[in-house]
C-alpha cells in the first residue's frame, strides 16, 4: 500500500476529512490532497505529527515508502545542485564578459558604453541572487560546504560548526577580494588599450 491510501485510510478511520487533519498540521488542505494522491511527500515534522495523530508508529506510517521518499529527495536535491551548477556558470560568463567588454566599449564607443555595461551587470546579479537563494535553502555558505553540497554530500558536524565559525570573515573578506580582482583585470585591459592605440 502506497504512503497516501495509507493516510487516507487512517484520516478516514479517524472521522477526520482533509481541513481537519491540514489544521493539525499546520498546512493546507491541498497539501493533504497532494500527499494522498503520491504527488509530494511530507517532510519529517509532518510524518511524526502524523504518527502522533494516527497513534501509529512512524515505521508504520512509511513503511515501504521511505525508499520511494529517499530517492525523491534525493533526485530533487540533484536538480538543485544541476541549477547551481547552471547559475555558477551563467554569473561567470555575464562577469568575464563585463570584465572584458567595459573597458573595450568604454574606450572605444565612450559614454554608450554604459547600456551594454548595465545589461551584463543586471544577467550577473540575477544569477547570483539565485545562487544565493540556492545557498540559503540548503545552508551552505562557506567554500568547503558548497564544494560538499555540489557533489551531494554533507559535511560531519564538527566540520559544520567549523565552517559556521568562518562565515563573517568570508562575507567580508569576498567582495573585498572581488573589487582588487575586478579593478585589476580592468586597469590591465585599459593599459593594453592604450598601448594598442
């Protein structure tokens, strides 16, 4: 028996119909619905409130499921990691290309050098704002939690509390680095512009 007949047929056992049971969990009555039909699955608060207020235990509750349960979260995280992936690699290009177009279209076409300018810039923080969306839902922030999140992996919990710890410097530390970085690379375009010309 599937996970949702088998909420269903508690649910109904107990004279409770979908508001009920969504009130007592503190969701909706569509997220009842969803579970009932196999279309999501709940997450773990809800699977032992469930268990409370079904008087079953939470083997029984997901008994032949948890496999099922593992393998959508694990292919849900995957996806994720794949649209991390894709807005690492979509902030790099957007960045690369306004490091080297900037200076080359500043120099050369003057003030309307700005629109492209603006256009690149808009393409790298729509990236990193996703990324950073990306980074917040599933807590990783320094480099050695992304790097362990990126190959679907977790970090041991002394290396979590580690890692927390390294937090503040890195916030100011990478904009500090990025600004030296950027400044750089542009004062090096401009001064092989202006030999070139």
């Amino acid at each position: 028996m599937e996970f949702g007949n088998r909420i269903k047929e508690l649910r109904k056992a107990q004279n409770i119909n979908q508001d009920e049971l969504a009130e007592k969990l503190f969701v909706s009555r569509q997220t009842i619905s969803n579970w009932e039909n196999d279309k999501s699955y709940p997450d773990i608060q809800s699977v032992l409130l469930l268990s409370e207020i079904f008087n079953v235990s939470v083997d029984q509750l997901l008994k032949g499921d948890v496999e099922k349960m593992e393998r959508i979260i694990t292919e849900q995280t995957q996806a994720d990691i794949n649209k991390m992936h894709t807005y690492v690699i979509g902030m790099l290009i957007s960045i690369v290309a306004l490091l080297i177009f900037m200076p080359v279209l500043a120099y050369t076409t003057g003030f309307w050098f700005f629109i492209p300018s603006v256009l690149l810039f808009a393409c790298a923080m729509y990236f990193a704002i996703r990324i950073e969306k990306c980074k917040k839902e599933y807590n990783v922030q320094t480099y050695k939690e992304i790097a362990a999140f990126t190959k679907g992996e977790t970090l041991y919990k002394e290396d979590q509390i580690r890692e927390e710890a390294k937090r503040p410097y890195q916030k100011v530390l990478a904009p500090i680095l990025s600004a030296v970085i950027a400044a750089v690379v542009c004062g090096g375009i401009l001064l092989i512009l202006e030999l070139l010309f």
